[in-house]
C-alpha cells in the first residue's frame, strides 16, 4: 500500500496562539493545538 504526502494545513493554536501546520482541516468552532500544547491537553488513557 502506497501513501502520498499528507496535506498541512496553517492553524493558530487555541492555547498559545504560534502558528502551527496539523495533517488534518481543523473543525469549526474546536479548539486546535500546536504539538506542545497538544501534549499538554492529552488525556491520560487508562487500561
């Protein structure tokens, strides 16, 4: 199975405000992070 390049998209992260690039077109009206800040916000997963 072959996988292209992913599209980026510029996004303003909700928390710090830097401009940041995600492989995913950002939901209208949902927080988006950059990866810093994203790590931050993570929910821990409990098994």
């Amino acid at each position: 199975m072959a996988f292209g390049q992913r599209e980026m998209n510029q996004i303003t992260c909700s928390d710090c405000g830097a401009q940041s690039e995600v492989p995913f077109k950002p939901a209208e009206g949902r927080p988006v992070y950059c990866r810093d800040c994203y790590s931050k916000h993570r929910t821990t997963r409990r098994e």
